[in-house]
C-alpha cells in the first residue's frame, strides 16, 4: 500500500543476461578446432581402412551387402583405376610457334601419324630453302676439289718438265760462256758478248730456283686435303639442312600410334612457348587396357600373376570386365597420393598390381574407378 491507501506494483525482477567473454569464445574455437581435427583423422582412418578391402576383412553390414555380387572362391576386393599400358602420352609441339589449326577433336579416333596440331610454318620454309643453298654451295666446292686432285699430277708432271727445260737453258748458256771466253782470248770476240752471256747465266739460275720451287710446293701438297674440306663443309650444310627439315616437320604435331584425343588445352591462335603446366593433347594410345589396384602389405601374399578377376563398375549386379593380373609389383610403398582424400590417413604401405582386361566391351574411360574381385587360390 501507498501513503493514500492505493495498492502498487512491485518493480520486475531484472535477470542478469549472461555475458560472452573474450576467453570463452576463444576457449569455444579451440574446442570446436580440436573436435573438426579429431573427426576428420577418425574419418580418414574409417575411409583407408573400413571395407575398402573385401574378403573375410568385410564388416558385417558390407558383407550382407556383398553377398550377391562377391563369390565364395574370391579371395580379395580392392578398388583400383582404369587405365592403359604405358598410360595416357601429353603431347605438345617440339618448338615454339604460332598455332595455326587444330586438325582434331576430343574424343576422336586416329591413326598413327595422323596430325593433331600445325604451327606456322614460315619461318621454317625459310630456313629450309636457306639450307638447301648452302648444300649446293658446298657440293660445288666438292666437284671443285675433285677436279683439282684429278689435275693434280698433270700438274706436277708439268713442273718436272718445266725444271728440266730451265735446267738445260742453263746448261745451254754456261756452254756459251766458255766458247765466249775463248774467242775473246783470241781477240774475235767482244767482251760485252760475254758479259751479255753471264748474265744471261745468273738469269737462268733465277728461273730455275723458282721452277724447282714450285715443284717443291706441288710435291709436298696433298690434294686429298682440299677435298676432305670441301665434303666436310658438305656434310655441314647436310647436317644443318637435315635440322631446318626437323623443326619444319615438327611444325605439325602427329599421333605417334593410333589412339583416342582424349583433351585439348591448345587453341588456334594460341602462341606456344612450352611454358604451360599442361600438355597441348592429352592422348590414350590403342593399348591393352588395364585397372592399376593397390594392395595393402597384409593382403599382398593372397595376390599372384595370372589369377582370374571380376571388374564392377557403378552396378553390382554382375561385373562389367573381366581381366587377368598381369603384374604384382616387386616393392611396398606408400600410397598414390589423390586430391580426393588429401586429408585421410596415410600411414599405410601398398603394393600395385595390374589386371589386364580382357577386350572390354563396353570400352572404359582412363581414371574410372573399379571395384575389382581376385579369384583363385593365394599365393603360397
């Protein structure tokens, strides 16, 4: 009651809010971190090892779920990835250059030789046109070099007579000096005769050092040597001829065996460098088709060449393939790292196998996965 008698109300109660503190919240987001941490470990382990491999290690859910789709003879199921012998080839142009035409498509068949991709080929046309003037030029100095060595012992026969001539123009002359001494003693000759005469002598003696000389020169000359130069500038201009058609044949990208396109990354137009990541062509060669299964260290001895296999695709009625091992690899390591399962648990070992499929029909598709069931008797 109020002084004047009239009834009042009580004030509400004022419940204290509760208040989030900076320590709380960061103490919420490292649970929350650790919880995120914790689940995806657990999951990987659960991915990496529950039911991937098949057999006695099947859970009971996955084994009622096998039951009819997996024989009683089987003896391991793993999964694994189509592929072919030798995998899929990247092929780029050799050299750089201007994309000028795409010939093919993806997905088309091709045979072997067939072109893929043309790069302008201008700049290779030139060098090649260039080459080939410098192999004429060469063979030219060839045939040169050979006539010279034809003509060389007309030559050196030439040189023989030429000394022989100087020689006895010689002989002639010192013969003349003396008569000329003697009819100048007897007073019937004129000393300018014979002074004329000795001259001539000392002339003549010129003309042979030079004629025998040459002869020298000729003789101490191999003509073969000027030959071999020419063949080898020859054999230079061919080498250089045959480079000018390789670059010009590498203009045009080719399918080395007949295979499929499976993915084109270049473009006309395109200025290829050879700096991309990624090949011009992805292409999968006419190869024996194969599912490449890794099998962990403790399955290892249950897989052997040779042994019969089931291959399922997505249906689980009745397999898609069958196949044969072909391979079991001769060494454990780690698994092949995928982007899917980055983050799963890795500390395993596995060893590759090979299942070579017999002519699949449906055709498959590189990296599809498989389920595939081993059948027959481990290895001992």
């Amino acid at each position: 009651m109020g002084d004047n008698g009239i009834a009042t109300m009580a004030p509400p109660i004022q419940r204290r809010r509760p208040v989030m503190t900076y320590r709380r919240v960061l103490l919420v987001l490292v649970l929350a971190v650790v919880f995120a941490l914790v689940a995806g470990t657990l999951a990987g382990v659960l991915l990496a090892h529950g039911g991937v491999f098949g057999g006695p290690q099947h859970s009971s859910s996955m084994a009622d779920a096998d039951k009819a789709d997996v024989p009683p003879n089987s003896v391991l199921t793993v999964s694994g990835d189509i592929d072919v012998l030798g995998g899929p080839l990247p092929l780029s142009p050799a050299q750089q250059g201007v994309i000028t035409r795409i010939v093919v498509q993806e997905g088309e068949r091709v045979t072997a030789n067939a072109p893929l991709i043309e790069l302008d080929p201008t700049h290779a046309n030139a060098a090649v046109e260039k080459a080939r003037a410098a192999v004429g030029a060469a063979q030219t100095k060839v045939e040169v070099a050979q006539q010279s060595a034809r003509n060389y012992q007309k030559e050196v026969e030439q040189a023989r007579f030429a000394v022989g001539a100087m020689q006895d123009r010689l002989n002639a002359a010192r013969d003349e000096v003396q008569l000329l001494k003697k009819l100048v003693e007897a007073g019937t000759k004129d000393k300018l005769d014979l002074s004329r005469a000795e001259n001539l002598i000392k002339a003549s003696e010129k003309d042979l050092d030079k004629a025998n000389s040459q002869l020298k020169q000729l003789e101490a000359t191999d003509p073969q040597l000027a030959v071999h130069a020419a063949q080898d500038e020859k054999a230079t201009a061919d080498a250089m001829l045959l480079e000018a058609q390789t670059v010009r044949k590498n203009c045009t990208v080719t399918a080395p065996v007949p295979g499929v396109v499976l993915q084109i990354y270049a473009a006309q137009g395109q200025v290829w460098n050879g700096l991309r990541d990624v090949p011009a062509i992805w292409f999968r060669p006419d190869k024996d088709w194969i599912v490449r299964c890794e099998i962990e260290q403790r399955y290892v001895y249950r897989v052997k060449d040779g042994m019969a296999c089931d291959v399922y695709d997505d249906r689980v009625d009745k397999p898609t393939w069958k196949g044969t091992v072909q391979s079991c690899g001769r060494w454990i390591r780690p698994p092949r790292q995928k982007p899917s399962d980055a983050m799963a648990f890795r500390d395993v070992r596995v060893m590759e196998c090979v299942v070579v499929l017999d002519k699949p029909q449906p055709e498959p598709m590189i990296g599809q996965r498989v389920r595939v069931i081993f059948h027959g008797s481990p290895a001992p």
